[in-house]
C-alpha cells in the first residue's frame, strides 16, 4: 500500500476536499520535502466522514499510538474492529458479535515509518485547512495508479483524499492525545485464531 492512510479508507466515492488554492497566508506554508509524512508521528484520534456504499455518509473513527506503531480502525454500524500493529506485520480483526480475534498478515508490502517521507511520485498542490487543522495537499497515484490528492499534516495525520475530485476519506475532528495501550488488543475474553 502507498501510504499508510488509505488503509482505512474502504471506499472510492463522494465529494470533494477543501479549496487548497483559496486559503490564506496564514494556513501552513508549502512544505520543503518531496513527499509528505504519511504515518503519524503523534498519538492522535481522528473521526473521518466518508461516503457509504448507497451514498450515505458514515463515520470511521481511527486511533493512532505512534510508540506502539498501532492503528485502530472503526467504521460505523460495523460488528468489526480492525487493529494494525504496523511494527509486526499483523491485522487483527475484532468480532464484536462472537467476541473473536482473527490475524493475518497486513496488506501492504512496506512501511514508511513517522518522519520519513513516502516513497512514490508525489507533487505538492497547495495548503489547506480540514476539521480546523492546517495541511498540505500533495498529488499521487493510490495502489492502482490512479491520480489522488491527499492532505496531510506536518506530523503526518492524513486529513482528506479524493480521488477525482470525489471524496474518499476527510477528517470531521482530529484530536491529538496520548491512547490507551488497551485500546490496541483485543478485549478480554476474545478468542484468537491466527492464519
């Protein structure tokens, strides 16, 4: 997977991002690196609107550790937690309905750890403000190459993706603050089966 980010991002559709082009001077200057910063280098909580499969809109909450290298991923109206231990390799998805743990591998070939740039041809479009937080709009093919911009932060919380213009992922809050180690494994009295 190119970034880290669209890992969360189930689905293609919707609408577009902020108006990179009309912010103000006060919005975060144009970044001097080639690439963004895709993997948080914070602990964060972000709630992200998307478009649902009919069109409607839905909520994905994900929380970031950044010591652990931890994802966690919730999708609104879902039975299942998916927890990403990046450091490992591994996915866990949580059952919440038959209270189990199943683990396989993470997709993805690589990792691009917190304050290092991506790898991938990227080009900087312009600054931007989502959920009241400044980032930097960057262009880039997602996995099948097609074109996608992508807001960023400085510490790397991805804000915003479209994809044609058509949302894939925004930010609706973005709260930076340490996470609870727990909230990264599975609950008590989950049974795990590893594949």
């Amino acid at each position: 997977m190119k970034t880290f980010a669209l890992g969360l991002a189930l689905g293609l559709s919707g609408v577009g991002m902020c108006h990179a082009a009309e912010q103000s001077a006060s919005v975060q200057s144009a970044s001097p690196l080639s690439a963004p910063y895709v993997t948080p280098g914070v602990d964060a909580d972000i709630d992200y609107v998307m478009n649902g499969p009919k069109g409607q809109k839905m909520h994905q909450r994900m929380r970031w550790s950044a010591a652990l290298l931890r994802q966690r991923v919730e999708l609104e109206g879902s039975a299942t937690v998916m927890l990403t231990d990046y450091r490992n390799h591994k996915l866990m998805v949580l059952n919440t309905v038959d209270h189990s743990a199943t683990v396989v591998a993470a997709p993805g070939d690589s990792f691009t750890p917190p304050g290092v740039s991506a790898p991938g041809e990227w080009r900087q479009v312009g600054p931007a403000v989502i959920a009241g937080q400044q980032c930097i709009v960057w262009e880039s093919g997602d996995n099948a190459k097609q074109p996608t911009d992508f807001c960023y932060t400085a510490d790397g919380l991805l804000l915003g993706a479209t994809q044609g213009g058509r949302l894939v992922v925004q930010a609706h809050s973005v709260t930076r603050s340490p996470q609870d180690t727990s909230l990264f494994d599975p609950p008590l009295g989950y049974h795990r089966q590893d594949h």
